[in-house]
C-alpha cells in the first residue's frame, strides 16, 4: 500500500507542475502576442506609410519635370498618381497620431507646410506651363530640387524618431520573450528534479522485491540440484570403469590420428597435400588403393578424379560424367558406402593371387554439411573390417576431408587472388583510360569553339564549358536554372529573348528537340549571331531522362561571309555585266554598220580590254578557289628577284599616268620562291597601287634585305586605308566602301589571293597606310643561301628524312655533304661555284619542282665543269610494262640500302675522274632511253648486282 501510495503522490506531484508551467508558459505567450501586435499594428503601418512619402513626392517631382522638358502631358500621370498616393499615406499617418505623440508633432511642424510648399510649387510650374510661359518655368526647376532637399532632410528625421518608436517596442517584445522563458526553464528544471527523486524510489522499491524472490527460487534449485548430483556420481562411476577398458586402445588409434594430422599440415598447394596425405592415409589404414574425386564447378553432374593411388592407370578416366551404385549413393545420401566384390583382370596381381576387394566410399563434406567430393578406398583380400577399424577410418577420412576442404578453398582463393589481380590490372588499365578520356572529352570540350551545357529535364544547369559560360557572361553556371539565367541577361541583351522563350518551351514538354537562330545585340558593331539547337539526353532514343544538350554555335563568321559572298555576287554580277555589256554592244554595231577600219579597230581595242577583264576576274576567282582547297601547287626555286620586279615594272610602265621606281639595294637579290606566284603577287599589288592612287603619278617599289628576310615594299601616294576597314583587308570579296572608292572597280579577291600566296610561302605580309598619304605593303620571303659545293658530295633530294639519312650514312666516310631539294637550286649553284667541283651527285629522279633530277644530270651533262663527276640516281625508273597494279598493292620505287650506296660511293671515289652514272637495277632500255632523250649519250651500260653502270660519252667526242 505504501509503495502505492507513494507512487500516486509523485504522479499527482508531476501533473501539478506540468499545470503550472503550461500556465506560466500562457501567461508569458499573451505578453509577448501583445507585443508583436503593437509592433505589427501600429508601428509597421505607420512607418511604411511615413516611407512612403518621399516616393510619392519623387514621383510628382518626376512627372513636373518630364511635363517641363517635353510640355507633354502625358508625363504628369505620375505627378497625379503620386498625389493621390500621398493623400493616402497621409490618412493612414493621422490614424496613429495619438500612439505616436512626438512623431505628430514633428510632422505638423515640418512635414506638412513643406509638403504644401511643394504642391504649391507644383501647381504653380503646371499652371506656367499651360499658360505658355515654358521657360520661367523651366528656370524656377532649381526651387523645386531645393524643396525636395529640404523635405528629405526633414524626412529623415522623422523616420529616425519612428525608428526610436518601433525599437522600443521591439525591446518590450523582446523583454516579455526573455521572462516567458525564464518562468519555463524554472518551471521544467523543478518537474525535472521531482522526476529524478520518483525514478529513484521507484527502482529501489522494485530492486528489493526482485531480490527476495531470487532468493526463494535459488533454495529452491539447490536442493533439486544436491538430488540430481548424487545419481549422477553413481552413473560417472560406472563409466568410468567402461572407459578405463577402452583407453588402451584409444590411445594407439589417437597416436595414428596425431601422426596423420602432421601430414595433413605444412602443404601449400593442392597436388602436394594429395601425395603427402593420400599415401599416409593408406599406411595408417592398411588400405591397399585409393581415389578422390570431386564435383567439378562448372559442371554440377561431371565429376573430375584428382588423385588415383594403387589402382591400374586403365580404371580410372580423369573426368567422370556420371556416377552410379555405391559412388552415387555415397553423394546422394552423405554417408559411407561398404561395397564387396570380385577384382578385376587387372587388379588380380603380379602372380594372381588377389581374388575380392572391399571399397568403401566416404563422403566428403564441406563447412555447411553438403557433398563436394568422396573418398575411395579399397581393401583387397580382406572378407571382413572390425568395428574399431571403421571407427578410425571414419575419423581419419574426416580429417582429410576438411583438410581436403581447406586446401580446396585455399586453392579456389589463391586462383581468385589471381584472377583479382588480373582484374584489378585491368581495372586500373581501364579506369586510367577513362581518365584519360575524360581529360581529353575535358579539354576538347574546353577548347570547343561552340558553347556547350548539359541541362537537366527540371532546368538546373549541370554543365557548362567556358564558351557557354562566356556566352552567359558567368564564372560558374553549374546549378543555375537555365531560363532564370536567360531571364537575367535579358534586361540588359534583349538578344537573349528566343533563347528563353525556347527554353521554356523545350523545358514545359513542348518540344523534344529545337533548333533556333537568334542575334546578340543587334544593330551593334560586335553583334553575334547564335544558332541553338537541342537535343535529349536519355538511356532510350528521343527520351530527356537525363534532360538536354543545349549546343550554341557561333554563326557570326559565317553570316559575315554569306553577307560577303552576296555582295560579291552583286560585285561579280556588276563587273561581269559592265564589259560583257561593252563587248555585246560594240559587236553588234560591228555586226550591224559599216565603219570606217579606224572605228573598226577602236570598236576592237575595246572589246578586247574588256574581254581581258572578263578574264582577270574570271582567273583570280579560280585562283582563290585552287588556294584554299590547297590543289594550287608551289614550284619554290631561287629567284632572283630584281629581275623578276623589273619584268613586272616593265609590263606597267606608263599605264594611267604613272610611274614606276625601283629602289634595290644590291644588284641582285636571290630568294625562295614560285617564279609565276612571285609575278602574280607584284602585279595584284602594282594594280592597287595604282587604282587606289588616282591623283598620285607615281610608285615605288624597294627590295633589300632585313634580318636575314628578302623584303619587297610597295608604296603608293594614293587614298589610303580607313582604321576600320585594316581589320578585314586580307579577306576575300572585301572592298572598302566610301565615297572616295565607289568608282574603283574590283572584286575583292586581289589581297585575298596575295595572302593566300605569301602564307604558302611562309612569308610574311603586312602593311602601313595613312589617310590621303597612300599605303606601303611589306612581303617578307626567305632568303637563298648559297652553299659552297667544292669537294662536297651534293645529294639532290626533296624528301629531308631520307636526305638525312643518307648523310648520317656518309659521314662514315668524313667527307662533307649538302643537301639541295630542288634542280634549280643545283644548277644555280653549280653556276655560281668557285674554285672547285663536286665530288659527287646522288640525284632524285621525281622531284616535286618544275625540273626534274633528268634536266639536272643534262645539264651536268653538257657542262665541261661537271661532265666528269659521277651520278648515282638514289630512285628507280618507271614501274615496269608488265606490272599491273592492283587495289592492294603499289609499285614501289626502291632506293639503294644505306650500306649498297656506301659500298657504290666508295668505288666511285676511288675510280675518279670516270664519268660514270649508277641506277638500282631496272630495264636497262628504259634507263638507255631516258638518257638519250635528256641528251646524254650512252658509251656501255653493265649489271653489277642490284645496280646498273653506265658509262657516258663525254660531250666532247675528242676528249679523253
């Protein structure tokens, strides 16, 4: 009862003050409602009300000054609304004048005169206005701006007074929170306390209860126990002496059993523990033969012998595909299996005294009691086993079979920890793949010229590379949403516009896929026209799963070229119609009239000039075309270039009125160059000097050298260049367009194919122009340098991999080499040598220049200098008349091995002064022919081994 009681009282106890505390909790809650409610209602209200004012004032100003500057009167709707806003906000202030006493009297002192003030200057400037007096009242503006100054200062301070109101209110808020959570915290700390005083009585009481019933219970077990105890003395007494019987011999059979437990220890792999187990097994047992097999893995119905002992190799097949009698009834049924029978032919024995043999078949079982394997022994001429025996074989044939087990599941792992290696290998091999591609998908993407994000289907951004990031002016768009982002750069690029229309509309489901074209700031001097397109990204076709590759592709350059190819086509179509115009009208009035023969050749002269036109413009079209499909082929050759300018002068000499000076700083400079491009490009740019120069009777041209470059100037005094038009000089069908050009005929194509030529070159181009002063233009090509030949071994060779090879073969001999790439180069050089001749020429028949290795052996040929010193030809003649080609298989024209032209150029050397050429063994009538036809004249021609010797007739028949 009084365990009860008590716990009745702490009840009731624990009730009172959750009571109290839900009081105390209620009390503080009203306090501090009534607080934020003052707050709320009274102090928000009038502070945004007093906020208020200043913008209503702003936007009258605002409208008085639009009404002022455009005397429309449509800029005073907001003068008027911001009235009507005022008389509003000035209701709601007089509502909370007695909550707020200071705050009334600073504004009935201050706010509302200036307010007066200022809607009496308002007034006043509309009624000027309609009046017609625009100007006083444009010059009375700076009132009103001192008004308004004088009202924000006023206002500022009233909304510091309702800042000091709303604070304290705020405080008072603030103070009824702090005591509400005092009288809680007091009010749960002392429930707690009472809490931990019940608990306390309460496992008291409960633990002296518990501890006298455990005491009843355990007298109780006791005595049950003394009972139990001494009948079982009784029955261990009689065991014993069961046991003592037995102990002799369990002793040798656990001295057998600790024997084969070493063996079963101590081997590694799985071979190794059956032929140290298996056989000591048979020792302890007296067994005569033995077999284990087991279940093969991947086969649950075939069967695999893994070890044999004392049975004939013709009995036992290495895989089992099924079993049957004892061996079957052995797995199926998981207990050993005694079989009696008669041996076979084979098992009789030496001398044939084996008659019958007992097998028994032994389970074997693995840790969760399942069949993987059985155990065979056989014992012959025995006609019956001893319970004892069968107890140690049972024990022993256990032992080996979770010995077995291990060494199976040892073996399984060490082939697993193989095949993880294996794995793992290529897991890494994989894995640095990926990251491999991703670093390269990474930087592709990067480098991309096109703008690429992935977005998912609810519009957040998951991906962006630095184009697109670009695009929408942001270091990170990762996480954004798409036509948030739009919208946001649509305030300031209208542009963006169809990009978030079609983004909204791919994103709602209305559309799987788009494409849109759209312009950033149009109208602007860097406008850029876009096209969008998109796509899903999903596991099935066509599905957004993973939401959308949005792609924007810059199509600026390619509208700048459509615009440019149109007007090239106007350009081309006014050029081609203007002479084809001319020709068709003076032919028919050739056609039509008799005319004198001096009008006749006049009308003829015409046609002809602009017939040449036709074609100037019709060439240099192809010209560019050929260029940029890189089908123009370059015959680079020392050029001497001051020949080639005064050809050129020579050929415009007198035209419209100018003249042409050329200023050289030697007699002679020699470059790199294709001869006809190096014409092509002086006279595009003489013409445009010349055009471009209407008022101007003059032309310079300059040649000199500058930093190891031959440099060619072409200086007109002409119109010059805009700034504006620099940037885009070199661009194919660009024309300036002022008024000072308009009457200079041309498509555009000129400079175009002129760059085109000097890069081929690897030159350089570049130009200065000053308005009305006129223009120079500055090419750049590489100088000739020529290279001494006396007592040198000259390979005349385009291909420089192969050239290097054959001096890397040469220089065993330490005699020097050089390299020429072209026939013109060596004849050049040949003509320009000095003291002494060559020792030698190794001469590439297919060269890529104009001349071939055949002009150059002519014109040693022909030289008296030169018709002495031996030729090998380093390539092989035509394929042979009856090759045939086929689609997988090419001619191969071979060269000498590196070792065959040492041993050749050796014997050369030594034969000295013999004019002799040597080729890889061919058609020795081919080789004859193509001599003869080159003017060189065949003395003998003789095969030694893989090469042909010919012995030339020296120009001179006379000579020895």
């Amino acid at each position: 009862m009084s365990r009860s009681r008590a716990s009745l009282l702490y009840v009731t106890a624990i009730i009172v003050l959750l009571v109290m505390i839900s009081a105390s909790s209620f009390l503080a809650s009203l306090s501090m409602n009534k607080q934020s409610a003052a707050i709320v209602s009274e102090a928000i209200p009038y502070s945004d009300a007093a906020n208020r004012l200043l913008t209503d004032l702003v936007n009258q100003e605002t409208g008085i000054r639009g009404y002022l500057i455009s005397a429309d009167s449509k800029f005073l709707e907001p003068f008027h609304v911001g009235r009507a806003q005022l008389e509003q906000d000035l209701s709601v202030i007089h509502r909370f004048d007695t909550k707020f006493p200071e705050v009334h009297a600073l504004i009935e002192a201050e706010i509302l005169p200036q307010i007066q003030r200022i809607q009496a200057y308002h007034d006043s400037q509309i009624s000027l206005v309609q009046a017609g007096q625009l100007e006083e009242a444009r010059s009375r503006a700076a009132n009103g701006k001192q008004n308004m100054d004088q009202f924000r200062a006023m206002h500022n301070r009233v909304l510091g007074q309702i800042g000091v109101i709303t604070n304290d209110a705020y405080q008072a808020s603030m103070r009824a929170g702090k005591w509400s959570r005092y009288i809680t915290v007091l009010g749960s700390l002392f429930a707690f306390i009472i809490a931990v005083l019940s608990t306390i009585l309460t496992v008291r009481t409960n633990r002296a209860e518990d501890a006298l019933r455990k005491s009843e219970e355990t007298y109780r077990i006791m005595a049950e126990s003394l009972e139990a105890q001494n009948e079982e003395i009784s029955v261990q007494q009689e065991e014993q002496e069961r046991t003592l019987v037995k102990l002799s011999q369990r002793e040798l059979e656990l001295e057998t059993i600790a024997t084969y437990q070493e063996k079963l220890t101590g081997q590694l792999r799985l071979q190794d523990f059956l032929n140290v187990s298996v056989p000591s097994l048979l020792d302890s047992l007296h067994a005569d033969a033995a077999l284990v097999i087991v279940r093969r893995s991947e086969a649950a119905d075939s069967f695999e012998v893994v070890y044999s002992s004392g049975y004939p190799s013709s009995h036992t097949a290495r895989i089992v595909e099924e079993l049957f009698g004892p061996a079957k009834r052995a797995f199926d049924e998981k207990k050993p299996i005694t079989h009696q029978r008669s041996v076979s032919k084979g098992e009789s024995g030496l001398h044939e005294g084996i008659s019958s043999a007992i097998d028994q078949y032994y389970p074997l079982l693995d840790d969760k009691g399942e069949v993987y394997g059985a155990l065979l022994l056989t014992f012959y001429n025995m006609h019956d086993t001893p319970e004892s025996k069968l107890m140690l074989t049972r024990g022993l044939t256990k032992q080996f079979g979770l010995a077995f087990y291990a060494q199976l599941v040892n073996e399984e792992r060490r082939k697993q920890a193989a095949r993880l290696a294996l794995l793992n290998d290529q897991l890494l091999a994989e894995k640095q793949m990926i990251e491999e591609h991703r670093d390269l998908i990474g930087r592709i993407l990067t480098a991309a010229h096109d703008g690429m994000m992935l977005c998912g289907a609810d519009g957040r951004i998951q991906f962006a590379n630095q184009q697109m990031r670009h695009y929408f002016s942001r270091e990170a768009l990762e996480g954004h949403s798409l036509v948030a982002c739009c919208m946001e750069l649509e305030q300031t690029i209208p542009g963006y516009g169809p990009v978030r229309e079609a983004a909204q509309a791919l994103l709602g489901g209305g559309q799987r896929s788009l494409t849109e074209r759209f312009t950033l700031r149009p109208g602007e001097p860097q406008e850029q026209h876009i096209e969008m397109y998109a796509v899903p990204v999903g596991d099935n076709v066509g599905a957004a799963d993973n939401g959308y590759l949005i792609v924007f592709r810059d199509r600026t350059e390619e509208e700048r070229i459509d615009e440019m190819k149109n007007e090239f086509v106007s350009i081309v179509s006014h050029e081609l119609r203007t002479p084809l115009a001319s020709v068709l009208g003076f032919v028919e009035i050739l056609l039509n009239r008799d005319l004198p023969s001096d009008k006749q050749k006049k009308y003829m002269e015409t046609i002809y000039r602009e017939a040449t036109r036709l074609s100037t413009l019709i060439n240099d079209f192809l010209d560019l075309q050929r260029m940029e499909s890189g089908k123009q082929v370059y015959h680079i050759t020392p050029v001497e270039a001051t020949a080639v300018v005064r050809e050129v002068i020579e050929q415009w000499q007198g035209k419209s009125g100018h003249r042409i000076h050329l200023h050289a700083s030697a007699a002679e400079l020699w470059l790199k160059a294709d001869a006809d491009r190096l014409r092509q490009v002086l006279h595009n740019l003489v013409s445009n000097a010349i055009k471009y120069s209407p008022d101007a009777d003059r032309v310079d041209i300059r040649l000199s050298e500058s930093a190891g470059r031959a440099v060619i100037e072409v200086q007109d005094y002409g119109l010059g260049i805009p700034p504006e038009a620099k940037i885009s000089l070199f661009t194919k069908f660009y024309r300036v367009d002022n008024t000072d050009r308009r009457q200079i005929g041309g498509t555009g194509l000129g400079l175009a194919i002129v760059k085109e030529i000097m890069e081929a070159h690897q030159g350089g181009i570049s130009f200065e122009s000053n308005m009305r002063e006129g223009t120079t233009f500055r090419l750049e090509f590489e100088l000739f340098a020529s290279q001494p030949l006396e007592h040198r071994i000259v390979i005349l060779e385009d291909d420089d991999n192969l050239a290097k090879l054959m001096q890397v073969a040469l220089s065993q001999l330490n005699l020097p080499t050089v390299q020429l790439r072209s026939a013109e180069e060596g004849i050049l050089l040949l003509e320009r040598a000095g003291s002494g001749p060559p020792l030698l020429f190794i001469v590439d028949i297919y060269l890529d220049d104009a001349k071939t290795g055949w002009e150059f052996m002519s014109y040693v040929y022909a030289s008296e200098a030169y018709n002495r010193i031996p030729i090998i030809v380093s390539t092989a003649m035509d394929q042979p008349s009856t090759y045939r080609e086929k689609e997988i298989e090419r001619y191969l024209k071979k060269p000498f091995t590196m070792e065959r032209l040492l041993q050749v150029v050796i014997s050369l050397l030594e034969a000295g002064g013999k004019p002799v050429y040597v080729f890889p063994a061919q058609d020795q009538n081919a080789v004859t022919s193509s001599l003869q036809r080159n003017g060189i004249k065949v003395q003998d021609i003789k095969v030694d081994k893989d090469m042909l010797v010919v012995d030339v007739a020296p120009k001179d028949d006379g000579r020895k």
